[in-house]
C-alpha cells in the first residue's frame, strides 16, 4: 500500500499527529521535566508513555536493564585528571627524575583509552567505577495480519542529557573551541610525554615541559563541561523522535491499517544520553529481533527541528560504525517523494541509536534534523517546548511512515 492512499485525507491526519506530539512533549516537558537515565524523571515518562502506547500496539512492554549512566559522560573529567597528572609527571621528568617519564606515557595512554573506549566506541570502560541505576526501554509492537515476513523497528530516545555548560554560556562556538583547546592539549602533552623518555637533550625537554603550562586550563575547564546538577528538558533531543516513533502506531491503528508480512515496532529507549545503553540492553534483551530470519530494519530518529540541516546517517559513531546504505537509501528515496533533498552521510560527531543496531547486526540508518555545529539548545536548558518546529516534527512523521508503507512493499534493495 502506497502511504499517500493510506487515508482519505492524509495531510490532515499528519496536521492532527503533529499537534498532539507538541501537546504531548509540552505536558512530559512541563510535568514530568528532565529525564537523565536511571532516575525517577525517566522513569516516569516512560511509564506516561506506556500507558498512551497501548492503546495503538497489540501489545506494549518496558524492560528494565541496569546502567552506570555517569560513566559515559565522566570520560572528560577522567580524562583531564589524568592529562593534568601527565604533565605534573613531564615536569617531574624535566627537572628531577628521568623516569617520571614512563609514568607520564601512562597517563597520557589511559586519557587516550578513556576517551576512544568510552566516546570513540561507547564501550562500558569506565562503567564499574560509577553508581549503578535502572532504566528501561519500552517497546509497541503491531503484529502482522499474516506469518512475519519483514520487521521494521522506529526508535527515538525518551532520556534527556546533563547540561553542556560552555554551549549554554558560549554558544555552539565555545564548546567547540573548550573541546579543540583540549584535544591540542592532549596531543601536545603525549608528544611531550614520549619526547621526555627518550631525548637526551635535556633542555629541549624542559622547555617542552614547562610549554604545558599552556594547556592547564584546558584541562581544568573539563571539569566543568557537564553539568550534572541540571539535566536539559529535552523536548527536542529527543522528545521529537519518540513521538515519531509513537505517532507510526498511532497512525496504523487510527486508520485500521494491519500490514500481512510486516510486523511494526516503536522503540522508546532510555539511556541514548548515557552512551546508547538502552538500545544496546534492547538488542541483547530481544536477540529474536536479530537472528530470527525475519528481515528487519532500524530507522532511528533523533532531534527533529532545524529543517535546513536534515540528515541521514549512515556512518556513526563519530564515524567507528557503518550503518546500512540500503536503510540510509530508503529514507533518502521517501525523503525526496516529498520533494525534500536530505543528503546522505557520517555523523559529524557523537551517535545515535542506530549505531546500537549497526552492532548487534540489524540493517540501521538515522534521520536527524538539527545544525550540527551544534545547535545553542543542544543539551542545554534551551530545549524546550517552546521552541518545537511543528513544521519540521510534521515532515519527520511523515518521512518515518513513508519508509514503514515502503519496506513493508519492496524490504531493503
């Protein structure tokens, strides 16, 4: 069934989805509020939701799964304590005792692992040393009329994230000149490090070392880069791309729609903020969504606002992760049936959901639709209700039902 003949009147139907997923983000953001994984705000928003979802899926569940929400996150206070160690050791090094250079390599080497292993990989590396906490994941699932030939899973994340302190206060320029002054930080002081352990020329490494004192305040100002005493309302990261996953089973059972091959689910994860825990915790939870035959796709959305900007990613993960270019193309060709030309590419820096799928092996792509520089709302205070472009929400709901109407038709080709 092509979408557009889905309905006798589809772009009211659209209008309609699109003020009741600006009424819902406005009562989650104004009486629930945050919702950093883990904690009672989450919880509860997904518990609202929940309840909603069932009146639209056969069937509706939340697993619980238990995270170190803080650990994602602490890799930069991690990592600076440990580059502000390195360089007391290089000076160390310089000026009293040549071997205090092998523990500056030390040092320089586990900020570089923190970093890679827990912002380049989102791997659990520094999980063990934070609090744990349970989130969850809640999932509708609309069955198909007949035998399950095709399944096709649209996600969006209900968890918001712990302030940016120099995006809030700075603007998208100060976070990135904080982050860029940081990483030369890093390169200086490892090349410092190794320099100190094997140059014989003595002063050529007291001067390396004491060249540091450059980078010290970068290094202090790491500390302050989250701001966990104030979690962000999060109505558009990613409030936006829940209620595009919810508004699909809206939509399927408001117009009595039941495909016979293609089972339909919305995944509203938790834990996308704290390092995509919670869609990693689904994929292990529900293997049968990986290796049951059934050819499935994951079409992630995250952040829908800024419709100058729209993507499709299909390289994740700060580029580590391949996502599908048959997914990334079925959301470029239903983008385009509405007369949108949304480039295809890899994700400028950080990850969504569909990376979490990428890895457990489910075909994935991602459409996301905000200025990557980043925006002054991303993961501030700002991103609020108030500032939702319903036009935007309405051409994202209408993209995630396009690519549901089509794989149900040809699947991935």
């Amino acid at each position: 069934m092509d979408f557009t003949l889905s309905s006798k009147d589809v772009n009211a139907q659209l209008d309609a989805l699109t003020a009741y997923t600006v009424e819902e983000i406005t009562h989650i953001c104004r009486e629930i509020g945050p919702r950093p994984c883990g904690e009672a705000g989450e919880t509860e928003a997904q518990e609202y939701l929940f309840g909603k979802l069932g009146a639209y899926a056969d069937r509706v569940s939340r697993d619980t799964y238990k995270v170190h929400p803080d650990a994602f996150m602490g890799f930069v206070p991690v990592a600076g304590s440990l580059l502000l160690g390195a360089t007391a050791a290089n000076l160390v090094s310089a000026f009293k005792k040549k071997a205090a250079a092998i523990a500056s390599v030390g040092l320089v080497g586990g900020a570089l692992a923190t970093v890679v292993e827990e912002f380049g990989l989102y791997h659990e590396f520094l999980d063990r040393f934070y609090k744990e906490k349970t989130s969850g994941n809640v999932y509708g699932v609309r069955a198909a009329a007949g035998e399950t030939k095709r399944r096709v899973i649209v996600s969006g994340h209900t968890d918001s994230a712990p302030e940016w302190t120099f995006t809030y206060r700075l603007g998208s320029h100060g976070v990135v000149t904080v982050a860029a002054y940081a990483l030369a930080g890093l390169a200086y002081t490892t090349v410092t490090s190794v320099l100190s352990l094997v140059l014989k020329n003595r002063g050529l490494v007291k001067k390396l070392a004491l060249g540091q004192a450059v980078f010290v305040p970068a290094y202090g100002l790491l500390f302050r880069f989250t701001n966990r005493k104030n979690y962000v309302p999060g109505a558009n990261d990613d409030l936006t791309g829940t209620m595009t996953a919810f508004s699909v089973l809206k939509y399927l059972a408001e117009n009595d729609i039941r495909f016979e091959n293609t089972e339909v689910i919305a995944l509203l994860a938790g834990g996308e903020e704290a390092g995509l825990r919670g869609s990693k915790a689904f994929f292990k939870a529900h293997p049968e969504y990986v290796n049951d035959g059934v050819e499935t796709v994951f079409l992630g959305f995250d952040t829908i606002r800024d419709a100058e900007y729209m993507m499709i990613y299909n390289r994740d993960m700060t580029g580590f992760v391949k996502n599908d270019d048959r997914a990334a193309n079925l959301l470029a060709s239903c983008a385009a049936d509405m007369g949108l030309d949304v480039p295809i590419g890899a994700i400028p820096l950080g990850s969504t959901d569909a990376a979490a799928a990428s890895q457990a092996g489910v075909p994935a792509a991602s459409f996301v639709a905000m200025d990557p520089a980043p925006a002054r709302y991303y993961h501030t205070r700002l991103d609020t209700a108030e500032i939702l472009e319903p036009g935007t929400v309405k051409q994202g709901i209408e993209l995630a039902l396009r690519a549901v109407f089509r794989f149900d038709e040809q699947g991935l080709n």
